[in-house]
C-alpha cells in the first residue's frame, strides 16, 4: 500500500483494463483504497483466484459491460476493517470467500470490499493460496452437486473437464458425498483424475463419451453447446444434467424431455452457508485445489496469457502480499 501526499487518501495497487481485449489490456494502476458500509468488511488480499470468467470478461465484458473494471471473485487475505453491524468478523481475521457475482468484482487488487456473509473464517490448515483458489470453483461445483443435484452415496456422476478448475473440484466433493465419479479430460491428465479420486477416466479424444458411459444419474457439464445435448444420452432416465454455463443448447428442453431426463442451468452465487462446508471439507482434507501456477499481482497479464491457452490442470492464483 502507498499514500498519496497530496491529500492522504490511502491508496492500493489493483489491476484494471480501460479496453476489452487480451492480456496486453491490463495493467497495473493506484486506486483509492475502499471503505467497508453497512454489513461489509474490508479484507487486504493476501492471494486471488483467477477462473475463466475472468478472461471471458476480460475479453468481452460479458455481465460487466464496458471497462474499467477491477476483475477477479476469489480473495483470501486480513480483515482490515468491518462496516457498521457486521459481527461474523473482526480486524485481525483471516478469512477466504467469493465476491457476489457478478457485480461483486474487484478481488484483483491489495484491497477489496465484500459483504461479510460472503467470508469464512479460513481454516489455520488452510493455506492462503489454497484459500484463494477455491471459493468460485469450489461453490460452483457444491451449488451444483449438492444444492441442486442432491448428490449422494451410490450415486453415478459424469464430471466433463474433470481436471479443469472446477472440474477437480467437483470430482471431489462428488467423492465425499460417496458417488461413483467418472470423468472426461486427455489421457496425458488420467494419473491426476485417479489421484484426486475418480473411478473412471474416460479419454474425451479417443472415445464418444455420449456412447462409452451409460446410466448416470448426474452430468456436470463444464464445458457447454453440444455437450449438454451428447451428455443426455449418458443419463439414466430421471437424471439430471446440471450446466454451470447457463446457456442452453439449441433443442436442449426438447431433447430432454424426449429422453425423460432433467437439466438445470446454474449461476454461481455468493453463499455463506455454501463457503462454510467449502471450509469443512478443505480444513477435513477431502476438498484440496491443484494449483497449477502463482503469480505476482504485477504479473496478473502473464496469469491470463496461461490462462488463455485452457490447458490449466487446476488453479492459478495471484498473489497479492
């Protein structure tokens, strides 16, 4: 953090863009520190998440519109200051959550201001890093399975980009909840799915998995377009896609409804109750984010360029101490 002379308004680094674009776009600027309102906490960034909606946002402005913005959801870090009425927390406090979103943005930067339902309490086994990369991903991926698709034991679940952000996240939670997990990903990254769990790896390039896995009773779809529509016929009749790109396929009702089967479009959200069993599993030892790389704050635009090439096994994190 810097202060400004002239008129002593804290200020903090953050990464902004002023264009829509590639990773050139941003760029490293000074902004006035926030101040946490009524039911907020001001959390100082000790590491952040970055998740493709990042780089779909920064690329097309998507729910934000048109810069500037300040990107990321993920924050781990310090309670600096709590806002009026706000008892969860108190300075000192190291917390991890997700920003609402997605107008909740701004985690990309040494400060951020959140409501403070939107923090837990991160685990003293929890490290900051681990702590950054799992809030979007890992809510995404509880809101998914166990919200809405009630997954449990005995349960048979197809997770596409299994090693993906929220894919090994998923496969996870799946395997605690006592399902029976295949997964899709290239056969270079099958030692990893069977590591973090899944019960059958399946090479996407190799095979149709619409033809090689029958008889599921949930598909989290990651991936969206014509996966949504080859992935019904993997369902058992009454099973249930659940699509966290909540786009649906041309005819997706229609084919559904042929086949006897469900589909659900779901749209992360900020989640107290959601992060708390997030935390659970995490501080348990059964929910662990593979990061893939950590970066300097400064070095945010390398971060996406990695990001871009959608080869991540796991999570990128910025670090922002």
């Amino acid at each position: 953090m810097t202060n400004d002379t002239t008129n002593q308004v804290p200020t903090m680094r953050a990464i902004s863009q002023d264009v829509l674009g590639g990773p050139e776009v941003l760029r490293v600027v000074e902004r006035p520190r926030p101040e946490p309102g009524p039911s907020q906490v001001l959390v100082r960034v000790r590491a952040a998440g970055l998740n493709p909606t990042d780089w779909k946002h920064r690329q097309s402005g998507l729910f934000l519109g048109q810069p500037p913005f300040v990107l990321g959801w993920d924050a781990a870090g310090t309670v600096e200051a709590v806002g009026l009425g706000v008892t969860l927390f108190a300075p000192g406090d190291e917390v991890f959550g997700m920003l609402p979103y997605p107008h909740g943005v701004g985690s990309h930067a040494e400060y951020v201001v959140g409501p403070a339902r939107a923090f837990v309490r991160r685990p003293a086994s929890v490290d900051p890093e681990q702590a950054g990369a799992l809030p979007l991903a890992a809510l995404t991926a509880w809101q998914a399975l166990v919200d809405t698709a009630q997954v449990r034991a005995g349960d048979r679940v197809l997770v596409h980009a299994a090693a993906g952000g929220v894919g090994h996240l998923a496969v996870q939670i799946a395997k605690a909840r006592g399902a029976y997990v295949i997964g899709t990903a290239s056969a270079g990254k099958h030692d990893f799915l069977r590591r973090i769990g899944v019960d059958e790896p399946v090479d996407y390039r190799s095979v149709d998995f619409a033809e090689a896995v029958r008889d599921v009773d949930v598909v989290l779809d990651t991936i969206g377009g014509d996966y949504q529509l080859r992935s019904l016929r993997t369902l058992r009749r009454g099973g249930l896609l659940v699509s966290i790109l909540p786009f649906p396929a041309e005819g997706l009702a229609e084919e559904a409804a042929r086949l006897g089967v469900r589909t659900s479009l779901l749209l992360v959200e900020a989640d107290h109750a959601g992060m708390t069993a997030v935390a659970d599993l995490a501080e348990r030892g059964l929910l662990r984010a593979e990061i893939a790389g950590t970066f300097p704050l400064a070095d945010a635009a390398k971060a996406h360029e990695v990001g871009d090439g959608g080869r991540v096994a796991g999570k990128l994190v910025l670090l922002a101490d």
